[in-house]
C-alpha cells in the first residue's frame, strides 16, 4: 500500500504537459543558435577561403612562380582553362592541373613594394 501511494503522489505532483508552442519557441531558438554558431564558425570561413582560391586561380598569368599541392616548384611558361604548364628545370616542363596550384610566390622585391 506504501508504495502505491508514493507512485499516486509522484504521478500527481508532475507538471502537467504543457500546450503547443509555447513548448516549441525553446527549442527552435535552440536550433536556430546552433546553426547560427556552425555558420559563422565553419560555413562562412569556408566559403571565404574558396572565393580567395577561385581569385587566386584566375588570376595566375604566364611568368608567376607557383607551388603545387604536391610540393612542386616552378614558373608557369603555359596556361589552359583546365591546365598549367610550369617550367620545374632547365628543358624540363610539366603540366598539371589548374586546380592543383597551391599557392603564387611572391618575389622578395614584390613583398616590400
């Protein structure tokens, strides 16, 4: 009989449930921050950085001296849409991708002007 009466006192002093939005608003204000932190962390920062690689990548012209993501070094003698052509060595020319350009070098003399 004790506990019986314990669960019908337990039972009884819950909250009731409470009724449509007013329960919602939290939660979607919940959401609506965690999407907020997850753009302006990792979406927005990602996004600017391939808008800089996309510039970067079109504005490489006939002369520049480029790394590749594969650790290439060399002066771009070509250009293709698709393609580069980098000068690695005396008589040695390689073309690869456009997309595997890493970065432009930029000369010493080019940095203090």
């Amino acid at each position: 009989m004790e506990f019986a009466y314990a669960a019908d006192l337990a039972y009884a002093s819950a909250l009731p449930p409470s009724g449509g939005a007013a329960s919602i608003i939290p939660q979607l204000l919940f959401f609506a921050a965690i999407f907020a932190i997850f753009y302006f962390l990792l979406i927005r920062p990602q996004q600017k950085q391939r808008r800089e690689r996309e510039r970067m990548l079109g504005s490489i012209k006939k002369g520049d001296r480029v790394v590749t993501t594969g650790g290439l070094h060399g002066t771009i003698v070509g250009l293709n849409e698709h393609s580069v052509i980098l000068k690695i060595a005396d008589q040695v020319k390689v073309e690869v991708d456009r997309a595997a350009v890493g970065r432009v070098v930029v000369a010493e003399s080019e940095k203090d002007a």
